[in-house]
C-alpha cells in the first residue's frame, strides 16, 4: 500500500537555487564531517509547499536571529529545507545531535558547514582542526573573524534543542555577533531553553517562529492530503485541520485514516478532538499502521529502533541478519516515516515519534532483547572505531565491562584535549557504588578527574569505592599501575601534609610506566610536596620534569599547572623576568589546550594577573582575575594545597591594585580552608603575611586610580614632574596632585619610598627602575 510521506509537509520548489551549490564533499575531507551532518534534508517535490511562511522568511532583514519553536511533527526542518532552496543566500546547515554539546565539536561542524560555502583560510581550519588549540581565545574569533568576511548568508542549527551546553549556546551568541550584513541565524528545535530570548526580544532582533506559525493553513491542509490521496472540500479539509490544531503530523495521521478505512470525515474526525497527545498518536500509529505492515517489516523496524541513525551493516549486525539495505530501501520507498540522511540513500533515521512508538513496543513485546541488541550495535560501532556510540549502546546494554574498557581508554585523554563536558557525562551516568568497586579503574580515574574540577568530596568517594574493590580482606589485588594511581590521588587531596604527600607521590612514581598519562600528575604533585615545605629549587626542578613530560603525553592541564607553579617560585625568589615568562606559556597554553573553564587554571589566570600588573596592563590583569575567582573551587572543594594556593595568588594580585576588600575576603576563604587542611606547609605562612600587609595598609586601602597606575612607572625614572607631564600630556601641576595621592595611598612620604613600596606590591618591576 502506499503510505504518506515521513514529514507532514514538504516542497514543491517554485524557484531554483540562484547561488553555486555548496561543496560539502570539501569538508567531509577537511574536518572528518558527514556529508548529512552539514546539508538540509533531501525532501520529495510532491511535499506541500509552506509558501508564506517561506516567504516571510526570505523578506526577514531587521532581525538577525530566527528562533523555531515547535513540538515533533511541525515541520520544522521540512520548511528551512523548503526556504534554503528558494533564497538567493547560501546556506550553512548543521544538524545538531548529542556531541554537539561539547563546544569544539560544535564549532568544527559550524566551520565545515562554512567551508561549503566558501572556502575558509587555512589558519581558521588549524585552529579548529589541530588539537590543543583555544575555542574562547584563538579559534572562536578566528572562525568570528571569518564568518564576518563572508558575503550575506543564512546559517541554520536544527535541531538545536539537542544543544544542552551553555558553552555551546556561548559559542553560538559569540559567532552570531560576527554575522555580515543581510545574514541570518536560525534555531529550530523542540525547545530553546539556553537561548536568551528575552534579550534579544528587547533588542528587537529577534523573529520567533512558533506551533501557531507553523501549523497549516486550510489551503495547505487541503493539499496536504490531496498529496494522501484523500480528496476533501475546503470546508471539510478545514473542519479536520481545526481537530487537529493544525499539526501537519496529525493531519498526515487522519489522511492515513480517512484513505485505508474509505471513511468519510465523520468517521475520522472524531478520533483527533480535543488536546492531541502522545498517547493518542501512539495508539493510532499502532492501531492503524504498525498493525497493517508484514509481520517481519514490523520487527525489523521495532529491532532497529534503538538505533539513533541505521545503515544497511549496523543494522545487519544488530539484527544478526542480512539484507538489511534492501529492506530501508523498501521501507522508505512506502513512506514508512524513514527519513535519509544523505543522497547516497546509504544512512536513515525515523522520524522521531514513529521511533518512540517502536521503542515502546520493542520494549512491551521483547524485552529481553532489548540490551542483546544494543550489545550487538556497540559491537558494530568498536569494530568501526566509533568508541563514542559503542559506549553509549554498551551501557544501555549493560555490557559495563566493555564500558568500562573504553572509559578507561579514552576518558583521561579527551579530558586533556579539552572535552571535559563529554568526559563528565560518562561519569555522571557511572555514579553506582556496587559498580565503581567492580571497576576501580574507572573510579581510580573518576576520582582524580574529580579531584582536578574542584569536587574533593566526590574525588575522595570514589577512591574509597576503588580502594575497596582493589583490595581482597587484607590483601591488594589490583595491578601496579592501578597502586600508583592511588598513591598519587592520595596526596594530591594533601590530608597528611607535605611529608606524606612527597612520600606518596614517590612511591606512586616508582610504580608509573614511562607513558602512563598518570606520570605527569605524579611529578606536579611531588613538585608541590617540596614547594609546601619551602624547598623551592627542588620544587622547580621537578615541576619543569612535569612539564616537559605532561607536553611529550599530551597532559596538557598537567603542563598548564606545571609551568604556572614554576612562575609562582620565580617571583618568590625575585626573578621576575623568569615569573613572566613562565606564566605567559602558561596562559598561551591554557588557551591551545581549551582550558579556559578548568578549575586547574584559576591559578595560571592569576600568576598572568600578576605578570600583567608589573608591565601596567591594568585592564589585562583585572579581567584575568575576574575570570580566575569565578574559576577558583569553594575553600570545601578541590585540591586543599592548590585552592590555598590560588586564593594567595590573587589576594596578592588585588594587594598590588590596592583592593583590600577583596584581599580580606581571599583571605577569610583561605583561613575557612586552612580550619579543614591545616597541613599546607608555608602557605601558612604566607597568608599569615599577607594578613600583616593588609592590617599594615589598614584605612589607606582606597585603589589606585587608572591615571595614579599610569603615573606609577614614570615614577621610577629620573624624569621631574614636569617631564613626566610633557609625556603624559598634562600639566606639572596635574602630576603632583597625582603623586601626592599615590603617596597618601600607599602610605608613604617620598617618591623613593612610594618606589620601593610600588615594587614590593607587584605594580612595578624592579629591574627596569635602572631604565
């Protein structure tokens, strides 16, 4: 029989694309990209065509975002698709799905999808392309920076409502503001929860598209199912449109009805009155449809069902069966809400609805099946090196052993390549007791990917929970690696002092492999052991081994903690050429690494806050403290050593700005911390001396202001206030009113003693008062 088409509505193109056609195969190649991932759907020219609402969108110049909003069923990709082949823009389309939420990932399709239309400069593909490069400080404004020398085009996210990431809707805001003139970005999805509609609302750039937009009109609901095969007046088209609230997917349904029944639209009306639900088109779609197909038609849909997306191999293997290709082949050519992912006919999906019908039934009719066949699709997807969906099937499996193979395997090294928002997914979906013992592998690197985010409590329960399953009564089961592991988690949480910590960590290294991701940490970790009992030069050379052995494995976090402690040593002994360098590689390599948002680098914000202060770049310094207090874990959570310490490193950054306030409240946040983890060597005895400077400034604690920092330099110099004047370009007078507010600020008397006190807080460098 032959059954309607898979989308409610669809195209009849009336006008032909006036732009070259984009060169998606040019992307597939650069960036790894499917083809279907950065193209609109291939739709049937016996669709209805959407023509006002297509319309509407091709005249839409004073906005600059579109926001789809709709439940399954409206149409939504049918119409984009309908528009971008009628507008004289070109489009860039990406198909959103679960990875997209990390922000790398999302960028990368977004640049293939540009790349069609235009080809990008290469040092844009670098940045995106080579791992390790910056999204938020390199490789964001890069592609920015390219999109804005695009000529006027439409760039459409469907199925957005699958973007869950507030870094991945920033990265979206961030590249609309970069939009050239007469383009357009479009959201369309089921919901749109991290856009900020209300902002742009007020700002009127905003054209909102939503289920009254896009049900359909009596015309198009008559020709809807004219395209069905059911011939109805105008008035009666309209009477069954108006019972199904104007929901193409429903009026497809009743059309299936009215058509196979030869019922008449008093006989199929009633069956859509009132609030349509998913019970109700559930039921039709299983009273109606499911039960009219082949009996083994209908099982090969439900048993495929668990799969997202389908090709002929995953699903011969699924199925343990042949002739799968053969069979979407004939399923979509009956309509049978298959809908193809690509020209080739070669990938499919259902659409969505359909699929949950057949879950559902899957699920009431052969419920042992279901994990057999997921266990089979993670089987297809290992075998192909798509670990990502092996895992994910695995689990729903629960096959945890192979799960917790490939968590093993891939997790530390895409948290080091930046994808700390997938990587913490998978642990989220692994938080079971009973099963972190079975697999101390997994809790032993949980424990330490917690520990590095700042979450010390849920660090120290899961190396609980791998201890225990590690040990067999009094006796230690595990492998060598996995005793390592915990004697570098132990002192990296600091509960015994610096002492046990530098004992630790040397018994973990003497267990630690050559290329073990793990050998870094232990390294940074017994660097700071000696660091916290004052033992700098020891603490250095071990810190630069870390260094340079995190840059050979990749470790880049390790690295960018690394280097930021060797900066932090550098000013501690007055060599503050070296405290700039190192901390300027650790800024550059926070950066490359898309470690902005890891709770590691509030302290490499803060050592390059410090660096900025001694070279007068004010606003530099303050954002990069800005940044790193809002990165910094509570005084409860993180690394006890590493917390205490970055909250002295930006007490002593706002001392040098002269913002006490937030000095005192560093500082009651470390004494919180220090009730808790007394045993953190000199960082005692720094914050006790950080409170003496404080109490000694004690009401001149008013902050510089920008002119006063301006002058600050030049007060170093041999220059008189008068020249100083001619170079700032104001008066004498203005530079001694200046001055004498510097003095009364800093609490001092003279111009020699307000340098030496300059110096001393941070806000010059000392070795270029000569100069």
């Amino acid at each position: 029989m032959k059954m309607p088409a898979s989308h409610a509505e669809a195209i009849r193109p009336s006008e032909p694309r006036r732009q070259p056609r984009p060169d998606r195969s040019r992307s597939q190649v650069l960036f790894g990209v499917a083809e279907t991932k950065i193209q609109p759907p291939v739709l049937r020219p016996s669709l209805v065509s959407r023509t006002a609402n297509v319309n509407r969108l091709r005249a839409t110049t004073s906005t600059f975002v579109v926001a789809v909003t709709a439940p399954g069923g409206y149409g939504k990709t049918t119409m984009l698709a309908q528009w971008a082949g009628r507008d004289s823009r070109p489009f860039a389309w990406i198909s959103i799905d679960e990875r997209d939420r990390d922000p790398i990932v999302l960028l990368r399709h977004v640049a293939a999808a540009m790349h069609a239309v235009e080809q990008l400069d290469e040092y844009v593909i670098e940045a995106l392309a080579k791992p390790g490069e910056s999204i938020w400080t390199r490789a964001l404004p890069r592609l920015g920076s390219a999109l804005s020398a695009f000529g006027p085009l439409v760039v459409v996210l469907d199925d957005a409502h699958l973007l869950r990431s507030g870094d991945s809707w920033e990265a979206v805001m961030a590249l609309a503001d970069h939009l050239p003139d007469g383009s357009l970005l479009v959201v369309a999805g089921r919901y749109l929860r991290k856009l900020p509609i209300g902002a742009l609302r007020a700002t009127g750039r905003l054209l909102e598209l939503g289920p009254e937009e896009l049900a359909l009109t009596p015309r198009e609901g008559q020709a809807l199912l004219r395209s069905a095969g059911v011939e109805l007046s105008l008035e009666s088209a309209t009477m069954l449109l108006s019972e199904c609230e104007g929901w193409p997917m429903a009026l497809a349904l009743a059309a299936l009805a009215l058509r196979e029944n030869g019922a008449d639209l008093q006989a199929g009306a009633p069956r859509f009155r009132g609030a349509f639900r998913y019970e109700e088109v559930s039921a039709y779609i299983r009273s109606e449809y499911l039960t009219r197909l082949r009996p083994e038609t209908r099982r090969f849909l439900r048993r495929t069902a668990i799969l997202d997306q389908m090709c002929g191999g995953l699903c011969d293997a699924v199925l343990d069966d042949e002739g799968s290709a053969l069979e979407l082949e004939k399923i979509e050519g009956s309509n049978l809400f298959l809908v193809p992912l690509d020209r080739q006919r070669s990938w499919y999906r259902f659409h969505r609805l359909f699929r949950d019908v057949l879950r559902h039934e899957l699920a009431d009719r052969e419920p042992k099946l279901v994990p057999v066949l997921h266990r089979r699709a993670a089987d297809w997807y290992e075998s192909h090196g798509n670990l990502e969906s092996a895992l994910e099937h695995g689990r729903l499996g629960g096959d945890m052993r192979r799960v917790a193979g490939i968590v093993t395997t891939i997790a530390l090294p895409m948290y080091h390549s930046g994808r700390v928002v997938t990587v913490e997914g998978w642990l989220e979906k692994l938080e079971d007791p009973a099963l972190l013992k079975r697999y101390p592998a997994v809790a032993l690197q949980g424990s330490w990917i917690h520990a590095l985010r700042g979450r010390s409590e849920q660090a120290e329960r899961w190396l609980r929970f791998a201890e225990l399953g590690l040990h067999d009564g009094k006796r230690f089961r595990g492998t060598t690696a996995q005793r390592a592991w915990i004697t570098v988690i132990r002192p990296a949480l600091c509960k015994d002092g610096g002492y046990q910590m530098i004992a630790d960590a040397e018994s973990g290294l003497a267990g630690i492999g050559r290329d073990n991701l793990v050998r870094p940490a232990a390294l940074a970790v017994l660097g700071a052991g000696y660091m916290l009992l004052g033992q700098r030069g020891r603490a250095n050379a071990i810190l630069a081994e870390a260094a340079a052995e995190a840059e050979r494995l990749g470790a880049t976090e390790t690295q960018v903690l690394a280097t930021s402690e060797r900066s932090i040593i550098a000013a501690a002994q007055d060599d503050a050429p070296a405290a700039e360098r190192l901390a300027h590689e650790a800024h550059e390599l926070m950066e490359e690494g898309r470690l902005e948002k890891y709770e590691t680098t509030a302290i490499t914000l803060a050592v390059s806050a410090r660096a900025a202060l001694r070279n007068g770049h004010w606003d530099e310094a303050r954002a990069d403290l800005d940044k790193g207090r809002h990165l910094a874990p509570s005084p409860q959570r993180g690394l006890p050593w590493l917390t205490a310490q970055t909250r002295i490193e930006l007490a002593r950054a706002y001392l040098a700005l002269r913002e006490t306030r937030a000095v005192q409240s560093l500082l009651a946040e470390i004494r919180e911390l220090l009730t808790e983890r007394p045993y953190v060597g000199v960082l005692v005895e720094e914050t006790e001396a950080l409170e003496r400077e404080v109490a000694e400034i004690g009401a001149a604690g008013v902050g510089l202001t920008p002119a006063e920092l301006r002058l600050l330099p030049f007060l170093c110099t041999h220059l008189s206030f008068g020249e100083i004047g001619e170079k700032l370009y104001v008066s004498r007078n203005t530079i001694k009113t200046q001055a004498i507010s510097v003095y009364r600020k800093l609490g001092v008397t003279s111009r020699s003693d307000a340098i030496d006190c300059a110096a001393r807080l941070g806000l010059v460098d000392v070795t270029s008062r000569a100069a």
